[in-house]
C-alpha cells in the first residue's frame, strides 16, 4: 500500500464513516467526537477498526482504540500505525 499523507488518511476515514455508518460528509471535521457527535456506540467502533486494518494492512490493537474519542484521534491512530511499517 502506497504511503498516506494525513490529509488522505482523513479523507479514507471520512470515506470510512459515511459508507459504514451512513453519515454525512459535512458532519465529519477532525474535531468531531464520534460517540457524541457521531453517535457511534462499541460495535460501530469495532466495524471502523476492522475497515482501518483491512485500509492499513496492520493489526490495530484494541487498547489503543479505546483512547480514540474524536476522528483526529483515528487519523493519528492510522498515522502511526502506517509509520510502523518502515
């Protein structure tokens, strides 16, 4: 997988969220809180991180989701995940 810059991962994420969750476009900022905001609940957050590996081709460990409240928050998430490789 080519290397994402962090305005792609956001825009995957993005993409992510409104195909998984059926939300829309305007509503997903990096400032968004997905459980308030976005009204994601646990599952939700299992299915995002199942889609992020399946983008990222690495394991995402769930103790490092469970600090995730925001969608910044999954962009450096991803981020760092994808620095992992080199």
């Amino acid at each position: 997988m080519k290397e994402l810059n962090r305005d792609e991962i956001f825009i995957e994420i993005k993409k992510a969220l409104i195909d998984l969750f059926e939300l829309e476009d305007a509503d997903i900022q990096l400032e968004t809180k997905l459980y308030q905001e976005l009204d994601l609940d646990s599952l939700d957050a299992v299915d995002l991180v199942v889609h992020l590996q399946k983008l990222t081709g690495k394991k995402i460990k769930p103790d490092e989701f469970k600090l995730v409240r925001s969608v910044e928050d999954v962009v450096n998430s991803v981020e760092n995940l994808l620095k992992e490789k080199e």
